[in-house]
C-alpha cells in the first residue's frame, strides 16, 4: 500500500504483488482545524492500513520545508504509518524520496517545478491506467509503481 501524505488531501494506492488494484483519496480539506484535521487523517490512514491489512508500506519521504508548522503535522501523519508498521512487524515499511520515484520513472529532471511534477504525474497514471485521477492519488500511484520497478531486473 503507497501513499502520497498531506494534512488535508492524502492519496493512497493498493497493489498485489506488481498489479494495481485500487487506490482512494482521503479528503479532510474542508475542515479548517489543523489539529482535528490532522487526527482525522492518521485516524482515517488507520481505518485503511486495518482494512486493507497491506504487507508493504511505501510512503513518500517528506522533505523539509520552510514553514515548520506543515514539516510537524506531516511528521505526525507519516509517524501514524511509521508506528503502525511498528505495532504490526508483519507490514515492511518504506519511505522514497520524491526525486527517487520520479527517476525511476523517469520524470525527474533538472529545473522543472512542483507543478509540473504533478502534471507529469496525473499524465502518467492516466496513460497507463486508462484514468483521471487527482494529483494526490497519482502520486500515491506512481510511488507504487516505482517502488515495484526497483526490483524488475533484480530477477
């Protein structure tokens, strides 16, 4: 199970093995609140991660921003599925940097912006899936999707 965290829009995807199977959007951005809103997400990453009972967890590592109260709400969220993982020693966790996954499918290039990212992302997933989806769950997606290609040749 992947998945592409945010405080307010959290994208997730499930695959067996190397085929996709379904994927969602966890939505809390009408609620102003950024604590509730918060707890609301890792409440709701729980009720998946219990549902969908995944062996793997891939995560997109979170990297540093400026503004510190956004680095220690995504510190929480993605701690929820760090501690899960912790709680059930049958779940691998895995966190991948953005540049990382982006590379293995061959996005990732010099000078282009966050948007264009995204763009990119929602393209590829529509290309390949046949589908439109949101850029929070195209993330989540194509994190999986990288995550698999790591071990292609390693057969």
């Amino acid at each position: 199970m992947t998945f592409d965290t945010s405080s307010s829009k959290t994208g997730w995807a499930i695959f067996d093995g190397a085929i996709y199977r379904t994927h969602g959007l966890i939505d809390l951005d009408k609620e102003k609140d950024s604590e509730k809103r918060t707890k609301d997400m890792c409440l709701e990453i729980t009720r998946l991660l219990n549902t969908h009972k995944p062996g793997i967890v891939v995560v997109e590592k979170m990297n540093v921003s400026r503004n510190m109260n956004v680095v220690r709400t995504l510190c929480k969220i993605i701690d929820c599925l760090y501690y899960y993982s912790i709680l059930n020693p049958d779940i691998d966790y895995h966190e991948m940097q953005a540049s990382t996954w982006r590379g293995l499918l061959d996005m990732q290039k010099p000078g282009r912006k966050r948007d264009e990212y995204k763009e990119l992302s929602v393209q590829y997933i529509k290309d390949r899936l046949k589908m439109d989806v949101t850029d929070d769950e195209s993330d989540a997606l194509c994190i999986g999707y990288a995550y698999i290609k790591q071990f292609e040749n390693l057969e």
